[in-house]
C-alpha cells in the first residue's frame, strides 16, 4: 500500500552580516566571497572544478575585504573568490590575477554568472601579488561602464608548498589598485535566498521514509527551519529532513 506525504513547509533565513544586524539583507556586503574546497591533490583548476564537492559544498566560507586570499595557510585545495566589481568610471578596465599554483579569472558582461568568460589565468604558479610571471597573467582592455555591476570569480588549485591568489586591476586614469579594494566590491550572492530547488511531494511504501531536500544557489549565511503542520521539527535545521516512521 502506497501512503502520500505531502511535502514539507520551508522556511530559509538569512543572518544578516552587513552591520551584524539580523533579519533579511537590505543591502549587499562589501567584499569577496572566498569558498574553501580541502583535501583535493594536484596544481590544476580542473582537479577543483571536477570534484565531487565543487560548488556546492565547500567546508568553510567567508568574506574577504579586498579580492586577496590568505597567503600560505594549506596544502591540496582548491578556492574560489566570487563578488561583483563595480567599476568608478567608465572606461577601459585592465585585470591580473597572480596565484599559487593554477588560477583562472572570469569577469561576465553583466551581472549573471552565466555570462562570465575567461580574462587572464595563471598556467604555472607566481609568487604573491607577481603580476608579471606569465602573459596570461593580464587580461585585455575590457570596456566597462560606471556604476554597473559585474560578476567577478576567480577560481585557484594548490597542490603543495606555498599558496597565494590575488587580482588587481587599471582604471581608464590608468592607476592600479593592487588587490582590488573593498570599495570596489560586493560579495555576490548575498540578500533573500535564491532556491534552486524546492522540497517536492513525495510517495512511499507505509512505514517507510522519505526525505526532502532544498537547495540555495550559495548557503552562505542561511540557515534552515522545516516545519509540519505550522510548527517547528525539533532539530530539523538542515537543508534536508527525513521524515521517519513513527513521527507525532
């Protein structure tokens, strides 16, 4: 016999950085947002972006003040920054990325991922803030306009040894800030969650289980309430709840 439970009721809620104020995010955080993938070998970004944990399970999160990540504090993992970058008048932007080992920079034509393409890379390993190792390093003359936002992500692999990742960039006045600073950037993905998937109707054998699951397109600062009938699931704060046999 085939019993029907009907899915779950969500509710998902941001802790709000900005200012350390709670409730729902008015604005977007200044910053990066670095994400940690450990305990992956090899130097190459492919080894990161292949992983069974990227991108959507990375074991620690935070938000970095300028687009630079900590220098020489792992072996064998992969990070990747992501913010927008704001530029402050329009003109022609130049970008590097220095980087041990491999790193890749995307910049997007807008403010959506999905448009984001590679700009500069970094194909061996450079020292920190070395802009100059590798021609790949600089990416060409790219036409931004003031005031708009741009997807920014930067994708790096270590291996062993030393590990750094930075980016900086040249205004059309032709000064360059090294890394690009805080004023310049907004951690992308902040605000009211983006769900990419919602808990759905489930049918199972009587006595049986069923779990529903949902998921946001970055959990960073979420966090997660199920609820039956209008009222909390003692204990059940995780983006998925397993509903067994036996419950009230």
């Amino acid at each position: 016999m085939l019993s029907t439970l009907t899915k779950f009721l969500f509710i998902a809620s941001l802790t709000a950085l900005w200012l350390g104020e709670p409730g729902w995010l008015s604005a977007q955080t200044a910053g990066v947002l670095r994400e940690v993938y450990p305990g992956i070998p090899g130097n190459t970004v492919a080894q990161l972006t292949n992983n069974v944990n990227f991108p959507n399970n990375p074991a620690t999160q935070e938000v970095l003040s300028v687009f630079e990540a900590p220098t020489d504090v792992a072996e064998q993992y992969g990070q990747r920054l992501t913010a927008y970058v704001v530029p402050p008048t329009t003109g022609n932007y130049v970008f590097w990325i220095a980087s041990d080992d491999n790193s890749i920079l995307y910049l997007s034509t807008d403010d959506t991922p999905a448009k984001k393409r590679v700009i500069a890379s970094v194909p061996g390993w450079t020292g920190s803030r070395a802009w100059g190792t590798y021609p790949e390093q600089q990416s060409t003359a790219i036409s931004l306009a003031a005031g708009q936002r741009y997807y920014i992500e930067a994708l790096m692999k270590e291996d062993g040894g030393g590990d750094n990742l930075a980016v900086r960039w040249q205004l059309p006045n032709a000064t360059i800030e090294e890394p690009i600073p805080n004023n310049r950037l907004q951690v992308y993905g902040l605000g009211p969650p983006q769900i990419t998937q919602q808990p759905t109707n489930t049918s199972v054998l009587e006595g049986g289980s069923a779990t529903f699951t949902v998921r946001l397109a970055t959990g960073f600062g979420a966090t997660y309430q199920w609820l039956r009938n209008s009222s909390n699931i003692p204990g059940a704060t995780n983006s998925s709840y397993t509903f067994a046999p036996g419950y009230g």
